[in-house]
C-alpha cells in the first residue's frame, strides 16, 4: 500500500516533505480529483495547489498502490517544472490523497519510526549550507568576482549614512538594503540589472567584499526577521556600529560624498596626516590645527583626510576627544592657553597630542622651561592599630620642606612635574584595600593576602619609587622562611607511619601548618602574627602529596600521619623527589619498597614441576606475584594474549600449597572466569599441576553450595562468574589465600552485580588476568584495582573527579604521569614482540567487499532511516531512545554480513559470503586450518550451509555449545592427524578468549566489532605459544559502509589498553548524536 514513508523518501530536498506538509495541513489542496488506471493497481492524481500569494499550481502524478512508487510527476511551479523530483505542492496533493482514501480527517504524517520533523526555518539553514559548498560549480564564473562598494555621507552629527553598490563591471545601487540581507540569509537568488544575476552566497564575493555582506547581514537581520522598513536604501551607522563598518570594509576604499563631489578613500590604521603649531604670544600660547572631520567609534576614532580616513585607537587618543572637537571648531583661528597654564598643557596634552599630529614648536617657544623640575617621594607606613595599615606619600620639589599629598588634588599653576608623584599614587593605590577620605589616603584592614603582598612584593616596590619610612609596629611582623622538615617513614603492620617534625617549631606547630595549608596562599599566618613563607617550599611539596594520598588533615596536627601500606612506593617516590627534605626510613620500609621494586627481576624457586615448562618471562611474573603476595599487595597481570598467564597462576598455586607450613591453617584457591573456560582451567591444571586438587563449582544450586561447603578440601575451586553472582552468599564464610579472577574486563563495569561479587570474597591475596586492562574508559582500570586492592584509587567519585575527568577532558598529562606511578609497582604487562622474539609472524589483511544490487539498496535504504531518525530527534529525544538506535546499527551491520540475516526472502548472495568462501578455499587447497569468527551466530550457522553445500567439513562454537563438549572439540581441531575437519567456525563471544587453537593458521573475521582489542584476543587463539607457522589475518569489511567507520573507531582506540602505562592520551568511548551520524 501507499504510505506517508513512499513520499518521504521521494523527497530529494529535506525540507520539501515539511513545506508540503504544511500547505496540505491548512487545507490549500484544492479540485482535487483522482483517477484509477484499469488493470492496474496504479492511481492518476490532479489537483490545484493554493500558493503563499495569489497564485495557484497545478500538479498531478501517478501512484502505484503495490511497490509505492511515485511516477510522472509533474506541477507548475519553477521546482515542479525542473525535474520530476517531487514539490512541495506534489507532496501535498498526494498527502490528500491518503486522507481521502483512506476516510481519515487528518493523515498521520509521522510514519512509524519516525519523530517530530525538523522545523522549515531549521531546514532553510541546513539548504544555506548546502548552498554554499554548492555554490562553487553551480556559478563558477561568478564566485570570487562580485565586489560591494559603500558610498558614505557625514552627517552633523558624525553619523555615518551609508549606501553599497554592488557589481563586477558596472556598478549597480541597492536599492533595498532589507532584501539584499534576507536574499544572502536565505541563500536566494539576486538580480541587478538585466546582465547580472547570482545566487547571493559568501563565495561570489571578492574577498574584500565578502565581511561586507556579513555586516550588511548582521546590521539588518531584525528588519528581515520583522519583514519591515523593506524600502529602506541605506544603513545609519554610529557607536558601536561604527567600529563594525570600518572593521568590515578593512583596508578597502570607500566613496565618501562632500557635496556634490563624491572621492574614493583608502582606510589606513595609521596616524593622519594633521598639522599642529605652537606659537608663543606675550601673554601664553596659541595652538593652531588643521581643521579635519572625525568619527567617534567604540574602540577607534577615525579622521576623514583628503586621501584617507585613517583609523587611531582610542587608547592612543582618550583624552583628546574633547581637544579635537573644539580644535575643530576654532583650530584654524588658533586656541590660547595662558601663561600661568602652559606647564599643565606642556605636560599633559602636547604629549597626547604628538601621538595624532605632527607637531611643530616655533622657535619662538621653550616648552623644557615649562616641564618642571621632577619630585621626590616620601612614603610612610604606620599601624595605628592590629591589622590595619595605612599609607601617606607626599611629593618634594628640590629645596622645599612642603610636601603635596599625591593622593591630594595638585596645587594649581604648580612647575613641578608631578608625573612620578601620578605614576606612585596609582600604583600605591592598588596595594591596599581602603581609602581614607578624611586622611587622604589608602588604608589596608583585615586582608592576610594584600598584608603579605605589601611586605614580600609591596614595600621593594614603594623603595623603588621613592622613600620608604615604617614603623615599628610593621617591623614586627616578621615574613619567615619555611621551616626545614624532617620525616620519618616506617611500617606499622599494614599502614606506614610518617612522622614529621622541623626546625625551630614543634611538631605540633608543622602538624598545624600541613593541616592548614591552601595551596592557592603563599604563606601562613602563625598566631603570633608572622607569616611563614610556603612557595615552593617543601611544605607545599609535602601537603600536595598528602592531598593526592587523601591524608587526614587531623592526623597532621598529631605530628604522625598512617597511609595505607599499598602507598609504600609512592610514598617513597615523591619523597625522594623531594631532594632536600631530610628523610628518614626504617629497615623494614626499605626492604619492602625494595622488594615490590625489583619483583619482577627476582630470582625464586620454581617449583619443581614447573621448570623446564615456564619461560624466562613466565618465570619473573610467578616471582612478582609471589613477592607481591608475601607483602600483602595485590597484582594485575595484564600480559599480551598467548602468552600464558593461566601458566604463570598455577605455578603461583603450586608454590601456595608447597609453602603452607604445618602449623598454619590450609585454605584453598579460587579461580573466577568466564563460563566458556571453567573446564579450560580445569584441563590446564590437571596437566601441569596433578597435584593440585582441584574442584569445578557447576550443578543445580544445591550441588554447588555443597561443593562450596567442601572448599577446605581441596586446594583450587574454579567457578564463572555467572554462578559467583548467583552463589555468593555461599561464600560469605569461606577464607581463600588466593582469589584469582581472569579475563578481569568482566568486572570494568564496577555497578554490576557480577563486580560487587568477586569483591565480597574474603581471600589474603587477590589477582586479576587480563590482556585488556582498559577497553573503553578508565573506569574500567579503577574497578579492577577497585578488586584487586579495595580503596587504592580512592572511591569512585573522587577517582572521577580527581583523575578520569581531568585526563579525559582536559587531557591532564600530570594526571596521568600521577596515575601511571601508582599503578604501574602492581600491575605487568608483557608484549609478544618483546618475549617472544620466535613467535611467527603475525600478517593482517584488509579484505574489502563491494555490496550491490539488491544488498546495497536495502543497506541504502536503512542508512536513509536512520539518518532520518537521528536529525528530527532533540537532545532529549535522543538519549531515550539510545537502545533503540543502536539495535537500528546493529540491523545495519547484520546487512553488510548478509541482508538474508534480517530478510527471510531474501536470496541473492551476499558479497561477503562471497568473498569468506573464496578464502576458505583456497586455504584448503593450501593445507591451511582455518578459524572464522562473527559476532552474529547466525551468520555463522548461514556459512556453514554454504560449506555443506561445498563439502566442506567444519566445527561450530557459540554459546549454546556445552561447556564439556568445548574442550573435545578443541583437542579434535588441534589434533595434527586429523586432516579431515580444516574449519572451526566461533562465535566472538563465546569464544573469543581463553581458548588455544595453535593448529590454525588463518584467521577470517566476518565483521569488525567496535573494539579491536577484542577481535585481537580472538586472533591471539591462533596466535600464541605453540604456533609455528606464520598467522595470516583476514578481515572482511563491506565497501562505503557502517563496517569501514568501525574500522577507523578500532584504529583510534587500539592503544587504549596500553595508554595507562604510557603517555598516550586516553579518549571516551560514549557516542554521541553526531558521532553515530559521522558512522552513516
């Protein structure tokens, strides 16, 4: 049938649907007449469409009531007439149409799926972008080429009536400034004459021109918005407007009218061309001027010259404002100053003057015997009473015992040049807080800061000035350098204990000032009144520390502070960057830090069993984690995949049962992974550590609280962490020595239930394997660490605040430098390419398909849906239906695996199987296994009827695979006798980790997932220890799709799990509206 989506999706110009919608909803579908074509299931539509005017349009069209389709279009309006692209009037025909077949009073625009529509005047900016990159080669002779030229009047009052002229050759007049604004607003087309004509864009302006049309734009968009004054031919410009005209036109030229004569001026930023003359006469001087028009702007003054307007900065020319308006007046006949006041206009207003005009002195006049001989300043502090100061500065000409108060009024006709005297008072003035009306001058009170600005940085400023007289009570108010500080660091069973005293204070005093301390103040204030010096003093070095370690401020003012004993190597180096604090450690701080330091480079006994089976590597990460264990740390092996963490746990395991003394009380292991590698850890422990009694927590839930109860029994329990969450109150009594948790990225989300699980387990030491300690987001990092040492990151808000946040938006890289030494005594990570320099080469591949024909209009077809959804939703809108749009991508990438996966009829071939079938092949034929990984289990069941048809043998893994039959159908494909099965199709979550398939050696990934780090561990199941032959990587990626911009996400974030223990920069994986777009 018919529907609202046939016409939308005809609709070539977004806003076309919402215009015609518009016409149709105000009922201006008029003679409306329809006309059933025999045979067929198509309908032949007439109808005549009211307009905005009067004018009326006729359209017609065909519709078939089968596919949809819209066909031999045709209306009379200048759009209609173009193409047969549907009008607006044709879309409101066709909605009466609907209406009226289907007896409604009023169709439902808004077809399923779809939200409120993008307003018209939204739609109008949208097409004004459109236009613009449009506009280059729809009227390539025009762009560039178009000039604007303003003809200015001076009014009486310095306003400025401006008209523009607008042309290439011939210049043509404006004669509607409102029209011109609202044509270049809306993108529309502007005719001047009969021989020019051009859409009105930024781009068919000369560059000189182009900030012209903005302004214009700008300075008439109330009058376009109101459709008034639209006769209106010219633009008063005056104040703020003036700077914005002249900024526009910027080194053009202008016409200026000067009564019946017009000229063209250049505009200079530059000194006009102005002559002043100083003459002296019996009586004082005469000032003669140039007389020129000026113009007042905000932020510039502007002289109208013969052959310029130059432009001057007001800060240049402040206070001639007043000068240069009555100049302009009575400039040519001269200005006279007296006698008694030549010194003030020698000093005060030649000096001005000179930095606008050229200023010629007649011989006739010495101005230097009227500059005045310079004073000296006296300056007195006193303190009349406890923190209030005040300050009286006086001006002495040479001889005199007189001071002027220069906080004082001048004496009038004074010679003195009072200059310095002005310089002291402003920047005397700007010390204090107060002023004393009655004394005259500045009083500073109840203000620590500005106290201690005047004595460290105030009174060597007044001593530049002039002379500096202070009293005794000031005297007294000592500015002392920060105390020397003395530490001493030893262990106190699981705390370290700092203890801090310093140099001439008591430790209860330092413990006052470090409780105190405001890294945003320079000193503190000791009661007695004296300030104690704090920049850059190892106080402030000290404090700073204490605040990232969230020490207590009380346990400063006891004189000892407890940290945390997982704070040990942190503690230990920013003290030592602390070169000159005087530190003190005990033995037993040192050999701890000493341990933890050099853990991963110790040597230790490897059990037995185990030599000859670990590598070196494998050797040190045993030892770290054993030395963490012994010193009550936790540990994140976070080792590439392949190279063996579950190796380097059981030799821990082992060691855990071998050095139980036989006083102590025996308390078992638990091992937590994913549900798919419960019996993968079962089978790696019964082959390298027999001994090890080891029990698999499965069953119906009474078994398992059973076998929990047994626990002491046995030496390791391994369990998922889908039965942890359902069991834990099984646990809640049970002490283990070590929880290990692998595959630890199960936990990055710290408000899952399955996370606050493997939390609640009592056990002396904790460990989390992970090849991936950061997938997306540092969170992810804080919740693992939140597991392995509970509080070492601090609770997560503060984490957030103090950490994540600055990292991850403002890019804080001492944020991240802090963060990196924290983390990096506990947490190891080992690359391939540097301990394994004889692994095979890994080789990755590309593989691009081009969809087509009916795959590539279906895949067409949802973007437009899409798309369509995300532009007509609000902000609001959006975050709601977040779900639903990423289901929506999902469809989307289960069409470029193969439309059949969505679409039951559905038969052509998918370019993708194509290609994926191609590659088996030819691996057979070369005596290659081969694994093949897709996220969709049903694109996976769809290639394996594809092998069958072709006789080709395969197993198949997803999550519905038993978790007993897993193991089997590992041995059976890494069996070098069995030549019969060369294909093991997997499912990327359900085996994606853990698993060892060293047999193959292709790998074929269906489809990109967003992050690379998982299809790396799905790689690395043929890629790791064992293999010896060089892995080939095939990763098929749909043409112009979905599948490339996930490729590209995957290369901005395939460093993410790294960026922690370097210097990289860490990003958010949170999409927002224009992030999915960009992904269309």
């Amino acid at each position: 049938m018919f529907t609202v989506d046939d016409i939308s999706i005809r609709c070539v110009e977004r806003n076309t649907f919402s215009r015609g919608e518009l016409i149709y909803k105000v009922g201006n579908v008029k003679h409306f007449h329809t006309e059933p074509i025999k045979k067929e299931h198509r309908v032949k539509i007439r109808a005549n469409i009211k307009g905005n005017n009067i004018e009326n349009f006729d359209a017609e069209a065909v519709v078939d009531e089968i596919t949809g389709s819209i066909e031999k279009v045709k209306c009379s309006c200048a759009d209609g007439a173009k193409s047969e692209e549907l009008c607006r009037h044709c879309v409101a025909m066709l909605l009466e149409y609907i209406r009226q077949r289907d007896g409604s009073n009023m169709v439902a625009v808004r077809a399923e799926g779809f939200h409120k529509r993008t307003d018209p005047e939204v739609l109008d900016i949208l097409e004004r972008f459109a236009l613009e990159k449009r506009a280059g080669y729809i009227q390539p002779d025009l762009t560039g080429q178009v000039k604007i030229v303003p003809e200015i009047e001076i009014a009486v009052d310095k306003t400025l009536d401006v008209e523009f002229r607008v042309g290439i050759h011939n210049l043509y007049i404006v004669k509607s400034v409102v029209t011109f604004a609202e044509e270049f607003i809306k993108g529309a087309k502007t005719k001047f004459g009969k021989t020019l004509s051009y859409y009105n864009t930024i781009s068919a302006y000369d560059k000189d021109s182009q900030n012209l049309m903005r302004f214009i734009a700008v300075s008439e968009s109330e009058n376009v918005k109101k459709h008034r004054n639209l006769q209106k031919r010219s633009i008063l410009i005056r104040g703020n407007l003036m700077d914005a005209f002249f900024n526009a036109v910027g080194e053009g030229q202008v016409t200026v009218t000067r009564g019946m004569d017009t000229v063209r001026l250049n505009v200079r930023e530059e000194k006009p061309n102005l002559l002043a003359m100083v003459f002296k006469t019996p009586d004082g001087i005469d000032v003669t001027m140039d007389r020129q028009r000026f113009l007042c702007g905000q932020n510039y003054i502007y002289f109208v010259g013969t052959e310029c307007i130059y432009k001057v900065r007001r800060t240049e020319c402040e206070h001639l404002e007043e000068w240069l308006e009555y100049s302009s007046i009575f400039g040519r006949t001269g200005v006279t100053i007296a006698e008694q006041d030549i010194p003030m206009f020698v000093r005060e207003v030649l000096p001005e003057l000179r930095k606008v005009c050229n200023v010629q002195v007649h011989s006739n006049f010495d101005e230097e015997q009227y500059l005045g001989k310079r004073v000296k300043i006296r300056i007195y502090l006193d303190s009349p009473e406890p923190d209030v100061i005040t300050c009286k500065a006086f001006a002495y000409e040479d001889g005199s015992e007189e001071g002027v108060n220069i906080f004082d009024r001048y004496p009038p006709g004074s010679n003195a040049d009072m200059q310095d005297a002005a310089v002291a008072a402003t920047r005397l003035y700007h010390m204090f807080n107060a002023f004393d009306p009655e004394e005259k001058c500045p009083v500073l009170s109840d203000s620590n800061d500005k106290l201690y600005a005047l004595l460290t940085e105030g009174i060597p400023i007044m001593q530049e000035l002039g002379q500096v007289f202070i009293s005794d009570e000031i005297r007294n108010i000592r500015v002392n350098a920060a105390p020397k500080i003395h530490l001493g660091i030893s262990v106190k069973g699981d705390f370290l204990e700092m203890a801090v005293s310093g140099d001439e204070m008591s430790p209860e005093q330092i413990g006052e000032i470090l409780a105190r301390y405001d890294r945003r103040k320079k000193y503190y204030r000791l009661k007695n009144g004296d300030f104690i010096r704090l920049e850059n003093s190892q106080i402030s070095a000290l404090t700073e520390m204490g605040q990232k370690l969230h020490l207590s401020k009380k346990e400063f003012l006891t004189g000892k502070v407890k940290i945390p004993k997982y704070r040990s190597m942190y503690v230990e180096s920013g003290l030592n960057e602390l070169y000159d604090l005087d530190t003190h450690y005990d033995d037993s701080f040192r050999r701890l830090v000493s341990r933890v330091k050099n853990a991963a480079l110790e040597s230790a006994a490897v059990p037995e069993e185990m030599k000859g089976v670990l590598r070196p590597y494998q050797e040190q990460g045993f030892v770290w984690m054993k030395i963490l264990k012994e010193c009550g740390f936790g540990a994140v092996l976070a080792d590439e995949m392949g190279l063996g963490k579950t190796l380097q746990v059981i030799t821990l395991l082992i060691d855990c049962k071998k050095n139980t003394k036989e006083n102590e009380k025996k308390h078992p292991s638990l091992v937590i992974c994913p549900a798919s590698l419960v019996y993968n850890w079962k089978s790696e422990i019964e082959r390298f550590a027999p001994d090890l009694n080891t029990l698999m927590i499965t069953g119906n839930a009474q078994e398992r609280e059973e076998k929990v109860r047994q626990a002491e029994e046995y030496d390791v329990l391994i369990t998922s962490y889908d039965l942890l969450r359902r069991d834990v109150e099984f646990y809640e009594d049970q002490l283990f020595e070590c929880e290990i948790i692998d595959e630890a990225q199960y936990i990055k989300n710290h408000n899952t239930q399955v996370a606050r699980s493997v939390k609640i387990i009592q056990a002396g030491f904790r460990a989390a394997l992970t090849g991936t300690p950061v997938e997306n987001r540092l969170s992810e990092l804080w919740s693992i660490f939140d597991y392995v040492m509970p509080g070492f990151l601090y609770p997560y808000n503060k984490f957030r605040e103090e950490i994540e946040s600055p990292i991850v938006i403002d890019n804080d890289e001492k944020q991240l430098q802090f963060l990196q030494k924290m983390i990096a005594p506990f947490i190891l990570r080992r690359l391939k390419k540097d301990v394994l320099a004889f692994l095979p080469e890994k080789i990755e591949k590309n593989m691009f398909a081009k969809m087509d024909g009916e795959q590539w209009e279906i895949y067409q077809a949802h973007v437009q849906r899409i798309r369509m959804m995300l532009n007509e939703q609000s902000d609001s809108e959006f975050k709601k239906s977040k779900i639903q749009i990423l289901s929506e991508l999902t469809k989307l990438r289960q069409i470029c695996c193969d439309p059949a996966l969505l679409y039951e009829k559905y038969k052509e071939e998918s370019a993708k199987t194509v290609m994926c079938m191609e590659l088996i092949k030819n691996a057979i034929e070369g005596g290659h296994k081969v694994l093949v990984f897709s996220q969709f289990t049903s694109m996976l069941k769809n290639l394996t009827q594809h092998l069958e048809q072709d006789g080709i043998k395969y197993y198949i893994l997803t999550g519905d695979t038993p978790k007993e039959h897993r193991t089997a159908l590992v041995d059976m494909f890494n069996d070098k006798q069995n030549n019969d099965v060369n294909i093991f199709c997997i499912s990327l979550k359900a085996g994606g980790t853990g698993l060892n398939l060293t047999a193959a050696d292709i790998v074929i990934h269906f489809d990109p997932w967003w992050n690379v780090a998982v299809q790396n561990q799905a790689t690395d199941r043929a890629h790791r220890i064992g293999q010896e032959n060089v892995v080939t990587v095939y990763k098929l990626i749909a043409k112009d799709s979905i599948e490339e911009k996930i490729v590209e996400l995957q290369d901005k974030k395939k460093e993410l799990a790294e960026q922690i223990m370097e210097s990289d920069s860490i990003s958010s994986a949170d999409f927002s509206k224009e992030q999915l777009l960009e992904l269309l």
